[in-house]
C-alpha cells in the first residue's frame, strides 16, 4: 500500500470525503497528489489558524481543497475549474465551488493560499501569474502536469540539457515565480511520474 493511501484511510473523514466526490477516476493516484500537498500546507495553515482562504485552481474533483475543509483550521477554501462537476458539495463546511475560466476569474481574498494540482500545459504558467499579480495572494503551491510552451530565450537555466523534458518544464515554472523564497522538490509518494512540488512564498 501507498504511504499516503494509508495516511488518507486512517482519517475519520475518509468515507465522508469520498461519499461527496465520487465518482472519480483514478482515485488512488488522486489521493497521492493530494495528501502530498496536505502534508505540505499543514504547517501553513496550523500556525495561522482560520487565517487563510485556499483557492483550489483547475481544482477537477476538488479532492484536495475537499480534504482541507475537513481536516485543517482553513478561513474557507474554493474550488475552480472550467468545466462543470455535479458532485455533494454542500455536504461541506467552508467550500464553494465555482465554475469558471482562471483565465477570467479575480475575485481573491486577502491572505489566500493559490493551488494546482496537475494543471495541464501552460494552465500552469497561468497559476504562477496569478501568484505573481495579485497581491492578496501569499503562498503557491504547484503541482505541475504535462509540458506547455517554454521561452527559453527569456529564461536560461544551465542545468536545462542534463534533466527530462518534465523536470526541465518544472525548473521552467520555477524560474517564473517572482519571489526568492520558493523550493522545488520531488515526491517519490506520489504515483504518478509528475510528482514535483513548488512552493513560494510572496516576499
């Protein structure tokens, strides 16, 4: 078994959060992604209890934010994505999901923490300028997924020939974020092949 199937399976919320999600393909995988990042924002939001709103970004089944809503002091979390999901959301304490393009979307509390997980392409590039712009925002934490479009004439990086094309698509995104205080690292947990993390911190 997974470290973090096991981790996800002992909580007692474990059958209330699949009961609302389902159905879900790929559920395991899912469940790594997520308590990979669980593991991560905990020490984030137990030091600031009700403190942060956590926008889940190109959230699909929202199984993260759904998890954060159960198990740790979060001011609220919201779930966003394109593409329309009928699922138990209001069986949720402190979660909305919101149907919509992240493209358009800019309504961001004060103090909020910006996810995504898996986000394909350049959806990735999008989360990061979101980081970047909106100042209410103070945290990323990135999952990237499948490679987009790189410009790498914009940024050099001499480590790009010696990594795969996933790695170098991270240490692409990485170099993106506007703030010295951010970290890249990858999770053997995860069962999927795109399992590095990004996080910054706005300065």
């Amino acid at each position: 078994m997974n470290k973090y199937l096991d981790e996800f399976l002992a909580l007692k919320c474990a059958g209330d959060i699949l009961n609302i999600i389902n159905p879900v393909q790929s559920i395991c995988k899912e469940i790594s992604e997520s308590m990979s990042i669980i593991k991560r924002i905990r020490g984030d939001l137990l030091e600031n209890k009700l403190f942060y709103t956590i926008y889940d970004l190109c959230a699909g089944n929202a199984l993260t934010s759904i998890i954060l809503a159960h198990l740790l002091p979060v001011k609220k979390c919201i779930a966003i994505d394109k593409r329309e999901r009928f699922r138990k959301w209001d069986r949720v304490n402190k979660f909305k999901y919101i149907f919509d393009n992240i493209f358009d979307f800019n309504n961001y509390d004060d103090n909020s923490i910006v996810m995504g997980i898996h986000p394909c392409g350049n959806l990735a590039v999008r989360i990061i300028d979101i980081f970047n712009d909106y100042k209410e925002i103070k945290v990323l934490y990135l999952m990237p997924c499948c490679v987009g479009n790189m410009n790498l004439n914009k940024i050099q990086n001499n480590l790009f020939d010696q990594v795969t094309k996933y790695e170098r698509w991270c240490m692409y995104l990485f170099e993106l974020i506007n703030s010295k205080n951010k970290s890249l690292a990858h999770d053997k947990y995860i069962m999927s092949p795109a399992n590095i993390i990004i996080k910054a911190i706005k300065e």
